[in-house]
C-alpha cells in the first residue's frame, strides 16, 4: 500500500474546521429565476413588422436551428424587398450563438434575458416557436443581446463608383461610369448575404445571389452562365437596368444608425459581362441551344429587348426565328431612346451580335403593314410575335403644341440615335439645336432628351440652358434619383410642380412655356385632379418646347381586319398572361403591352417564346 | 355636346323641377346619341373610350328621367346635394377639337372634357342665378353631377396620356 504523506491529507484536525459553519445563518436560495446579465443572450425576440423576411437569419444559423415560416395575414411584396415569412426558432438545436441577431439587416431579431422555460410532455413542441416582440411568453420588457454598429457583421456601404465629373461629360456624349475594377467587384460582392430578394424582385428572376457569388469567388465565366439563364440583354441591364432588385435588396435600409446601402447589383453584373471575352459570351449562350430543329418558323416585329429575347429562346429551343425592324439597327428604345453616355452602342451591339450569333436573321429597314402585310406574316409562319414598343409620344395638346417647334422627346432621341454612330454626325443629330429649351415631363425620357440637348448646347453654344419642368413635387418625380442628380449638376434646371398652360408664340417663334404652380396633384382619393394656383404664373423662355409626358404603341401595321379581330384592354392588346392574343397565330410582348422597361421587355420576351414553343410542340 | 346658348335659355325658362331635368335629360341623350354614332368610326382599339360615354350618358339619362319622374324629387335633390362640388380646373386648358372623321383617344377625352366642362359651368351659372328654392336645388346637383363625370374622366385622360415610358 502506497503511504499517503502527510502534507498531502493536511492536518488531522482539518474536520474540526467544519463545526466553525454550525454557527452561521442558513441560506435558502428562491425558486424562481435571477435576473439575466444586461446583455444576456436568451430567448428569441422579432419585431414581426421591422423584419422583412429575408431568412438571412436562417442562412447563417450553423445549427439549422431556424426555419422561414409563412405567416400569411402578413405583407408580402417581393417587389418591394418584404416576405411574409418570419423565423421559427428550434430551441433544441439553437446554441444561442446571437449570429442571427449580428447578421440580421434590419435588426429585427433579437435576444431577450429571457432564459426559462419548461412544459409537460405533450407540450414538447413548444421548444419550436415563432418570436415575437414580447418574446415567447409575451412577456419580455427588457432585451438582451442586441443590434448594434459594434456588432453588426454586415459590410453596409458599397464600393464608390468611379465617373466623369460634371464639367468633364457635359460636352460630349462619353459614357459617365467606369465600371469596377477586379478588386472593387469582389468587395463588393462581398457585402452580399445571399437572400434571394433580388431574384424574387426581378421581373425577369435573374440569379442575381448566384452570379453575386461566382464574383466573389472570381469566377467571371460562371457569373455570366448564371446571367444567361435568364437575360441575353446582360450587357444593356448591366448599365440601364431600373434595377428592382437594388430596390429590394435586404441591405437597402433606411433609420439604422450605420446607414445602409443595397448591394450594386447592377453594376457587378456589368462587370462581369465586361470582363468575360466576347467570343466566350457567345460559346455560353450557344451551350444550351437545342442540335434539333423543329421545323417552326417565327416571325418577329421589333428588334427590340423583348423581340430579340423572345427570338433568343426561340432559336435555343430549335425553332427558325425571323425578325422584322422597321429602323436601320437592333435595340429599340435602347438604342434610339437611351443616350450614348448611359448605354454606349458598341455596348448594345454586344448583347445584339450574340443574339444574332445564335442564328437570328433580323430584316432592317422593313416596316410591317407597308413593306409586309400582316397577313403575309400569318401565312409565311407558323406563329407572329409583335413587340413594338411605345415608339410615339404622347402630346399635353395645350394651346401652341402643335407649332413646329415643340417636339416629343422620344422622337427627337430617335433622331440623336439614329446618328451618333458617326462621330461627325455625333454634333449634328439633324435638327438645328436650340439656343433654349423647356422640357416637360419628369421622367427618365425627360431626363434623357434634356441632358442630350444640353450636351449639343455646350458644344455650339458653350452654355447650357434647358429646363426641366413637370406638375408633379420633385420628390415624386418618376425619374430615377441618380438621373434627376445629374442633370443637376450638368446645369440644368429642374422646376417641379408646375401645370404647363400654353406654348407662348411671337412673330411665329416659339417664345416659352407658360406654366400655373401646381397646389396638388391627386385629390382625396387619390384620384388625379390637380389643382392650380392661377395667381402664381410664370413664364420659361426658349425657343423649343419638347413633351415628354407619355408613350404610345403605333398599331396602325395590324390593319382594319385585324384590328377588329383582335380583343383590345383599355388601348393595348390584350394578353394573356403568357403574351398570346385573341388571334392563335398572333402574340404580343414588351413596352406594347406591358411595361414600362428593358427588364421588363426581357421577361416578356421570355414568356412569349415559352408560350409558343409550347404551343407549336402540342402541334408537333 | 355642349350645352348651347339656345339651351342654356330653354334651361332659364323652365319653371318646375320636372322641366328642368326633362331639358337636362334631352341633353344627355343627344350626347349619347353622338358618342353611339362616333364608336363605329373610331379604331377597336379605342372603342372603349367611347363605349364607356355612351354607357355614362345612358347613366345620366337614365337617372335625369328617373327623378323627372319622381314625385318625391325635391327632397331626394336635396339630399344629393349636400356634397359640395370640387371644381377642378385641369380640363380648364383642355381646347375643344374638331373630332374629324377618325379622331383618336386623346381628342375624343378631351371633347368630352370640355363637354362635361362647359355643362357644368352653365349649371353652376343657372344655379347662382335662381332664386333660392327647388330650381336652385336641381341646378346644383345637376353642376354636381357633371363634376363628378369630369373628375372620372380626368382620372381616364392621365392613365390614357401620361402612360408609358419611364
């Protein structure tokens, strides 16, 4: 036996030490739970109004302790960035971890010091509950662990995009942005928490999460496969999309104190189709075009986004694709209604020449109705897609509109596109440049054929004066915020809330636009019905007067029979949710009848050619 | 159609309630008489346009004829009437076209603008002029009316016009 050595045991008279606590108070501990540390990390709490049902939670939660549950009574707007899906807590996996609570964009979730719960055996489910702003058992006033700037993982504020100082751009018509740079892209990139509410925003569902993510990883080739999935108009949507996924991207907050800017999505998606070879571009949409051929002959009038996207699929899926252009080049309204210096054109032929590299035939210069009738169109194939666009602007018709001076934007963009091809021609768009002009309207057209004006202004005149105004308050101008800014700071001036009354006439010239302050613009209701202030009129001089207040579709190519024939919904044609008319041969897409955008034209063109591939293959 | 200066008188000179409405119902048929006439000639495309004003007109003559026949019509006046009428000024510098044979969306909304414009201004005018009483009663909800046919119609000239293009 191993002797145990003395100054291990101590001293033999250690057990007397214990009768010393026979005279102390005894001390019973309460029943009931302590008060948790300030910042305790205990149960769940959401703010089910602030949280926008992202489930970024529920992707950085190692534990696969959280899962997105409908709750339906709730506000579901994918469009505008909110689900109806709120997180669930699984307490027999959470490890209270708070990453939930650091990642969350909005900082709905939160922890409690909330620590104690218990149930009978048939209340097990109860360990699985929904959080809400009084925690689970409605009782919670104090929080835990929360949100704050120290805490919170999320990179909020994108990389800065480079661009042309105003007085650099104001005098010619070079592109404004420069794009990012390899490292920018990947930084930017990222920022992203993978929350899908881009691509449930997106009219066309582009994989925005996916092609974000093939960046980040430096993989170009496997963004721009992602891109083609869903969009063969990558290039244009890359520098002119509305970009509603922006829009609805989780990081977009307003209030936190860190501010918080969305991810710049379109501009990575720029980047990468800038960055991959164009012969390479072609190789990946080319991939998944069908080795068999149908057969099938489609025509298609309008080289526009929603044609060509339609032609694109179209051609993938075997099909023989022909498509009519009444103008000299592709891209409708991309190319003759969006200037030089936001979408450049060689920019544009991109996108077109890897259309066409797919076996597209376009026919330029062929207006159908005069050149083609219709009904020629119906015989010679088996199916008809009109994507038109709203070629003509609309007119406000006030007294003096119709002198030959007052002009409609689209129609005068239309003649700056059509030549900015030829440099000599960039100076000369073959109308004679006002000296001063008035614009009405307040929307990106607006912008548009204001800005472009004021470019040839600064080059004959060396000055700008333009001038934007519309009836609406400049904080509900329908132009985007960044378009509205640049205007500014290319001098030009932008006077909201103000009625146009009539174009003013002298000695036969156009002498300005005569304007009434607009009080308000819709009533009560809601309904339009703006009011004025007589008393408060003004007078803005120039010599042309352009209006910018609306688009139309020129129907006339369909003809008298045809017209007739086909059911119409409020001046358009109407469609069914899949583009087809009321006449089985005949389907319609884009700006025509659905608007108002490029990406909204390229997810018509998407359904169109789904709809009538099925419908030929059901013919087959 | 516009009221005419030989309406407005006819207008003037009636002395009962009845007749007044009579007048104002004669009024709506003619015009939608003429918007029946119109919807043959005008593209499909925009039909709807003047369908819809034939289907208001036919509204307006329906109700004018109900209340002329209505022994109890004074006291339903006045119960119609207790809503004042918004007087809007946007179809103020809306001019009035000539309609020509194929008129389009645009001048057809602006016609009956100015129509329902003019209509309601010779009411409101008729009404400030009558004695106090039932005539002033039925001439203010007759301008009534008509504003409230002008503001749908200005709803129908923004989505129509200001449409399209961002």
């Amino acid at each position: 036996m191993k002797k145990i050595k003395y100054e291990d045991i101590g001293s033999i008279l250690n057990p007397l030490k214990n009768l010393q606590f026979f005279a102390r108070k005894p001390v019973t501990e309460p029943l009931g739970p302590r008060p948790a540390a300030e910042i305790y990390r205990g149960f769940h709490l959401n703010d089910m109004e602030k949280c926008i049902g992202c489930s970024t939670c529920q992707k950085i939660c190692d534990n696969a302790a959280i899962t997105m549950v409908k709750v339906p009574h709730l506000k579901n707007d994918p469009v505008n960035g909110i689900r109806n899906l709120r997180p669930a807590i699984d307490y027999g996996r959470c490890c209270w971890c708070a990453l939930c609570v650091d990642i969350c964009p909005v900082g709905a979730i939160e922890l409690s010091r909330e620590y104690v719960h218990t149930c009978n055996g048939d209340e097990v489910d109860s360990y699985f509950m929904l959080p809400q702003e009084k925690g689970m058992h409605g009782t919670v006033e104090e929080k835990g662990w929360t949100k704050t700037e120290t805490n919170d993982l999320l990179d909020r504020h994108r990389q800065k995009m480079g661009e042309m100082a105003p007085e650099e751009r104001v005098d010619n018509f070079d592109e404004i942005v420069d794009g990012f740079t390899p490292e920018q892209a990947v930084l930017e990139a990222s920022r992203c928490v993978q929350c899908g509410m881009c691509h449930d925003s997106c009219p066309t569902h582009m994989h925005a999460p996916e092609y974000i993510r093939a960046i980040w990883k430096g993989n170009v080739e496997e963004a721009v496969e992602w891109m083609y999935e869903t969009n063969p108009f990558s290039h244009v949507c890359g520098r002119v999309c509305t970009h509603r996924c922006e829009t609805a991207c989780s990081l977009n907050q307003t209030g936190l104190p860190q501010g918080s800017e969305p991810i710049a999505i379109r501009w990575l998606k720029r980047y990468a189709m800038d960055a991959v070879p164009h012969e390479r571009i072609k190789e990946i949409a080319a991939s998944k075009k069908s080795a068999t051929r149908t057969g099938k002959k489609i025509a298609i009038i309008g080289a526009g986004p929603a044609g060509l996207t339609a032609a694109f699929d179209l051609i993938k899926q075997g099909h023989e694709v022909q498509v009519f252009e009444a103008l000299a080049k592709a891209g409708g309204m991309t190319r003759y209604g969006i200037p030089y210096y936001r979408l450049p054109d060689d920019i544009l032929e991109r996108d077109v020449d890897v259309i066409l590299s797919m076996g597209v035939k376009i026919q330029y210069n062929t207006r159908i109705g005069k050149d083609i009738a219709m009904e020629q169109l119906h015989k010679d194939y088996d199916a008809v897609i009109l994507a038109i666009g709203l070629q003509s602007g609309r007119s406000t018709r006030i007294p003096g509109s119709d002198h030959k001076d007052v002009h409609s934007a689209v129609e005068l963009l239309r003649k700056i596109g059509s030549v900015r091809d030829d440099i000599k021609a960039e100076k000369d768009p073959g109308f004679e440049i006002p000296r001063s002009a008035v614009v009405i309207g307040g929307g990106n057209v607006a912008m548009d054929i204001g800005r472009s004006l004021a470019r040839y202004q600064k080059q004959q005149y060396g000055e700008v004066n333009m001038t934007i105004t519309a009836i609406d308050a400049m904080e509900n101008f329908p132009a985007d915020d960044v378009e509205i800014k640049e205007s500014l700071e290319e001098g030009i001036t932008i006077i909201p809330s103000r009625g146009p009354q009539e174009v003013m006439l002298e000695n036969g010239r156009v002498k300005g636009l005569r304007t009434w302050k607009v009080i308000s613009v819709f009533d009560d209701d809601g309904r339009f019905a703006p009011q004025y202030d007589e008393s408060d009129e003004q007078l803005f001089e120039a010599e042309m007067v352009i209006e910018a207040i609306g688009q139309m579709a020129e129907t006339d190519l369909l003809g008298e029979e045809l017209t007739e024939q086909l059911e119409w919904q409020r001046g358009r044609i109407k469609v069914t949710e899949d583009g087809a008319t009321s006449v089985d041969w005949l389907w319609s897409a884009g700006d025509c009848v659905n608007g108002p955008d490029v990406v909204h034209a390229v997810a018509d063109g998407h359904r169109v050619a789904e709809s009538i591939n099925e419908a030929l293959s059901v013919e087959r | 159609m516009t009221i005419t200066p030989s309406g407005k008188d006819k207008l003037s000179s009636c002395s009962t309630l009845q007749d007044v409405l009579k007048v104002a119902t004669e009024f709506e048929r003619t015009a939608r008489d003429f918007y029946a006439a119109l919807a043959p000639k005008v593209s499909k495309r925009i039909r709807y346009l003047v369908d819809e004003l034939v289907v208001e007109e036919q509204a307006h003559y329906d109700l004018f004829t109900k209340l002329a026949n209505d022994p109890e019509v004074e006291k339903q006046i006045k119960q119609e009437i207790n809503l004042p009428p918004s007087n809007k000024r946007f179809s103020d510098c809306i001019q009035l076209p000539d309609l020509g044979d194929n008129p389009d969306d645009q001048s057809i909304l602006q016609y009956a603008l100015g129509r329902e414009q003019a209509a309601m201004d010779q009411y409101h005018a008729l009404a400030e002029n009558a004695p106090e009483g039932p005539l002033k009663d039925v001439f203010t909800y007759l301008a009534q009316e008509e504003t409230e046919h002008k503001n749908e119609l200005e709803k129908i000239y923004y989505e129509v016009v200001h449409s399209g293009g961002v």
